[in-house]
C-alpha cells in the first residue's frame, strides 16, 4: 500500500500496541493492554446515531464503552442526543403538532435555529422517532428512520448492563455533557443529574468515564470514583474558559493542569499527527483517545480514499492501525466493528 505524508509520519512512531489502561475493561494480547475500542455515539456509521440499536450494535461488534451525548429536557430529565437541536437526529420538523416550537436560541455565542430538547418535556420527546444525522453521507442508514425513540441516559445505562451480561464482560458508558455553561444558564444543570445517576446506578470506574470539551463541567464531577475524560478541539477553545485555547490546552504545561482532575484527554485525531502530543500525554501521567474514526472516504486522509465518491469506504483498517501503532489507548469510532478488526490484526 503506498503510504503519503500523513500516514508516514503515523507509521514512523512504531512502538507496541497499546498501553497499559488501568481501571478500565481493556483486553489483553499477548500480555499486553490493547487499546479500548469506544463506540461513538454506538455503532453511528451502521444505525442512527444514539439509538438502542446503534449501541447494541456497537457492543455486539466488541466495543469496550458506549457513548451517550447528554442534553436535558424541559422536566430536567437527562436525554441522550447529538445536540439539544433535535432537527437533524428525529422527525419533529416533520410533526405539525410541533410546528410552534421552532426558534432561535444562542448557544455557546452563537445563534441556532431548530427544536430544542430543553422546550419538550420527556413524554413529547418519547413520541418522536430517531433518523439518520448525515443522510448525504449514510444513505444506507435512512432504511432505520422513523423505528427508535429517543432514549434517556437511565435506559442507556439499563442497555449497558444488560448487553455486559449478555456479552460476559463490562461495558462501560462514556457520557458527554453538552453545552454545560449553557444548560447550567438556563436552570438545567447536567451536573447534578449526571452524578446522580452515577450514585444511583452504583457506577465505578470500570462501567462509567464523564467526558467533556469544557473544564469546569469535569471539576463538578469530581468525587464520584469515575475517570473524567478532556475532550479537545483542533480550533478556539472551551467555551466556559474564554481565556484558553485548546493549543495551549495540549502544551506540556496544559496537560499538566489538565492531570490535576482528568485522566484522560481526547484530542482530534489529527492533533497526534507530527507532534510530541501523545507523549507528552503519557508523560503528564493521561491517557489518550482520539476520535473521530469513520469509514468513509471524506474522513480519511487522501492516501487511504479508495473509489470515487466522498461515501465510498476508504481503508479504514489502515488509519485505526496507524493509531494504534502509534500507541494511543483508545479509539473513537462510528465503526467499533471495523476498530476491533483492526486491533485484532
């Protein structure tokens, strides 16, 4: 396979695959930790996103940890979306008994135009039905329109445990708290709905990681035995501290305060290319996984595009090789079966 640039520099790094991931359901190869597989979303690339199917998917397929996006609704009970604009991920633009709840808001600074989770109370959103977020680029997945109902982070939680005794092993949730600053602006906090669940649920460090893009969400979730998980941007920075960029977030001196309350951190996959990000990571005493793995060729790097069309797969199994030999402890993916391939390989 004729390698370019981008590649190169990945497959230049070498090492063993993998790193030691204490306190999580890692596997074991040959003696060593693997990198654990993170179905983003559940299996987004083959069902709609956050849908019981997707996620179902995804651990059938061997994920390690399922992803739920959480936004509240307007009763303060934790749902499990993309985004609190529902109009790209369910049919309400299509359900004229809604019709009047279109607006505008002002979200994170900037304006948005759509349905908002936070206006529905649970029994409205449990009457409208998931769709595919990128019909252009997923085609395939629209023949699942119209089947799920949105999900709340509990039922979530219940399917974990659930597909764990099916499967014989522990998958863990990786919740995000979406637009914290903004929710918590507006009366419906994540925070104390999320820890909540988490005591509830009895949740320890093996079936729960919080994961978040903004500090101040993480250092709320402090003192309940689970990982907390750094999301990190390519541009800006979190919104909650306007004063930091995520460049300055990925310095060695950034990843030091970020390792005085996270275990992780989760950069763009194209953060790691060329730079001392990863090592330094490990250095700091984090652990890292980059996201976000897709198949299809407008994700992939142009040396990996196989056939014409922006939709068309490209060598997914080269990119998640790549990673892994460059020794990341995790992968994010909208294709957890096509990473545990290419892990077992």
């Amino acid at each position: 396979m004729q390698l370019g640039r981008r590649s190169l520099l990945l497959a230049a790094a070498g090492g063993a695959v993998g790193a030691a991931v204490p306190g999580t359901a890692a596997g074991e190869a040959g003696g060593r930790r693997v990198p654990l597989v993170i179905g983003h979303r559940g299996a987004a690339g083959w069902r709609p996103e956050h849908t019981a199917s997707s996620y179902t998917y995804a651990v059938q397929t061997g994920a390690d940890w399922i992803e739920p996006d959480l936004v509240p609704t307007k009763d303060h009970v934790l749902v499990v979306r993309h985004e609190n604009e529902i109009s790209q991920t369910t049919d309400v633009a299509r359900r004229q008994e809604f019709a009047d709840r279109r607006t505008t808001k002002t979200v994170d600074g900037r304006p948005v135009t759509g349905w908002f989770t936070e206006d529905f109370t649970l029994a409205e959103l449990k009457t409208l039905r998931a769709v595919e977020r990128l019909p252009l680029v997923r085609n395939r997945n629209t023949v699942f329109d119209g089947r799920e109902e949105v999900l709340t982070f509990q039922e979530v939680v219940d399917l974990a445990r659930k597909l764990s005794a099916a499967h014989g092993r522990t998958v863990a949730v990786f919740p995000e708290t979406k637009h914290p600053t903004y929710f918590r602006s507006i009366g419906l906090p994540l925070e104390p709905k999320l820890a909540a669940a988490i005591r509830r649920n009895r949740l320890g460090p093996r079936e729960c990681v919080v994961q978040s893009f903004e500090p101040t969400s993480l250092k709320r979730m402090t003192g309940l035995g689970v990982p907390l998980w750094q999301a990190l941007g390519t541009t800006g920075g979190p919104y909650d501290v306007p004063s930091v960029t995520y460049r300055d977030m990925m310095t060695p001196a950034g990843l030091t305060r970020i390792a005085r309350y996270a275990d992780w951190i989760g950069p763009d996959k194209s953060s790691l290319v060329g730079t001392s990000l990863l090592a330094d990571a490990h250095a700091s005493g984090l652990r890292v996984g980059p996201y976000t793995f897709r198949a299809e060729n407008q994700f992939l790097p142009a040396d990996l595009r196989r056939g014409s069309g922006p939709a068309d797969f490209g060598d997914a199994f080269a990119e998640c090789a790549l990673y892994y030999r460059l020794g990341v402890d995790a992968v994010v993916t909208d294709f957890p079966d096509l990473a545990v391939l290419a892990r077992r390989d």
